[in-house]
C-alpha cells in the first residue's frame, strides 16, 4: 500500500469514527423512513404519467377507429356510385388507419403491462414502509430506554463525563486547599523562628528585644525611685506621729495594694527563698541597665 493509498484510508477511517460519534440512531431511522416515503412517492408518480400516457394511447386508438368507419362509410358510398377508384382510396385509408390501431394496441398492452408491475411494486414499497416504521418505532424506543438506563447508571456510578469533570474539580480544590494549608503553616512557622520581620513594622526584631530590656529597666528604676519615696514618708511618719494615731493614707495604700496582691495571687503557696531569689534577679538587672 503507497502512502497515497494509506493516508486516504486513514482519512476516511477517521471521518468514519466521527460520523459514528456524531450520529444519532433516531435521526436516522427517521430519515430512511422519510426517503422510503419519497420512493414511493415517485413511483406512483411513475404510475400516474404511465397511465396518463396509456389514456393519450387509447384516445388516439378511438379517433383511428372512428376514421376506419368513416373510410368504410366513404368506400360504400364510392361503390355505389360506381366510383370504384374513390373506394379505392377510401379503403387504402381504412387499412393504413386500421394497421396504426394495431400499433397503439401493442404500445397500449405494454404500457398496461408496465403499469400492473408498478402498482405491484407499490404495494409492495408500501408494505415495506408500513413494516419498517413498525420496526423504527420498535429501535427507537429500545435505544431511549438505552440510553436513558445508561444515564441512570452514569449517574449512580459516577462513571459520567460530567461526574469525571466533577470529580477532577474535587481533587483540584483538595490540592489548592492543601498547598494552601501547608504555606499558611510554613509561613507561620517562619514568623515564630523570626525569619520574617514584622510588615507592619519598620524595627527588626534585635531593636525590639532592646526597647523591651529599656523599658523593663525604666520599670525597675521606677520602682526603685517610688520604694525610696514610700521608705522616707514610713520613717518621717514614725518619727513625728503617736502609736495611737490613726493610719494614715499612705498606710492604707500599702494595705490596698497587699490586699490586692493577696488576691491576685489567688491563695498560691510562693516560698520566701522564691520571693527573695526573684527581688535578687530584678536589682541585679537593675544595677547592669
């Protein structure tokens, strides 16, 4: 097979496949019925011009056999008026018009012939079509209820085109999701680690670290500043005052804020040796800052 040969077989098997794909059974039933319906349709055309020709034949026939009556009728005329060459002729006439019907009769028998096998061949087109609608209507139902059992069984199986584009969008929406998920986590894991800086700020995290430890030291000399104040008043209250006065408004604060601190601590058992290693860690914080 040349290569001419073989691409040409390639195209038509190619056009064949999707003629096939793209029929539909239905379709074409009904088409075929449609062009049986036309055939017959042409033959009783067919019959109907053979037997107008057959009616054209047999006028013709009449008009002759009339005309070899009158030529008989003009012969015996002749005859009697002793004309016998006039009678003559008339008869020639009589046998050329009687020879023409024989012709026409022949014509007339065949075409008479050629129509009973039309109408023949109708009936038998017709009972053709009558059984091949029968059958169509048969195949079409049986290739509906197919093909709406198919679609039943798509759509419980999910074996669908429809349900493969749906599962396909499941299982894309699934990975965007996971990668989605596993940056979410990468990223907030890298913020943790200090990888990435703060966008909303313009300090790193090393200036940040050092205005905490500055603020906590300004929070520890604060302190410092307010114990010394607090200590000064308690001694010039001590020194100046009676045993028997009543506290005053600084010795209520002191009182207020233990008070406080009693319950904030919500009746936690903290030893003193705690206490005191943690007021150790603060001034010597204090005395580094």
């Amino acid at each position: 097979m040349g290569v001419l040969s073989r691409a040409s077989y390639v195209i038509r098997s190619k056009i064949n496949a999707v003629l096939n794909r793209a029929e539909d059974p239905s379709e074409t039933l009904d088409y075929s019925y449609e062009q049986l319906r036309d055939e017959l349709q042409d033959v009783k055309k067919g019959i109907a011009d053979l037997t107008t020709q057959k009616k054209r034949l047999e006028m013709q026939k009449r008009r002759l056999e009339e005309n070899v009556e009158k030529h008989n009728e003009q012969a015996r005329q002749a005859v009697s008026q002793d004309r016998e060459d006039l009678a003559r002729q008339a008869l020639e006439k009589k046998k050329t018009k009687m020879t023409q019907i024989e012709e026409l009769e022949s014509q007339i028998a065949d075409l008479q012939k050629t129509q009973d096998g039309l109408v023949e061949q109708k009936e038998t087109l017709q009972q053709r079509i009558e059984e091949f609608r029968t059958k169509k209507e048969t195949i079409k139902a049986r290739h509906e209820a197919a093909e709406a059992s198919a679609r039943v069984s798509e759509a419980v199986t999910g074996a669908g085109d429809q349900f493969q584009d749906v599962n396909r969008a499941i299982e894309r929406a699934e990975e965007n999701t996971e990668e989605l998920e596993a940056r979410s986590a990468a990223l907030d894991e890298l913020q943790e680690e200090g990888v990435l800086e703060d966008q909303l700020s313009d300090k790193s995290d090393l200036e940040r670290e050092l205005e905490d430890v500055t603020t906590q030291g300004q929070v520890d000399a604060e302190l410092e500043t307010l114990k010394a104040d607090m200590g000064e008043e308690t001694e010039s209250s001590t020194d100046g005052g009676s045993v028997d006065e009543e506290p005053s408004a600084t010795d209520e604060t002191t009182a207020d804020l233990e008070a406080e601190l009693s319950e904030s601590d919500g009746g936690a058992d903290v030893s003193d040796e705690e206490i005191e290693s943690e007021l150790s860690d603060l001034k010597e914080q204090n005395d580094d800052a």
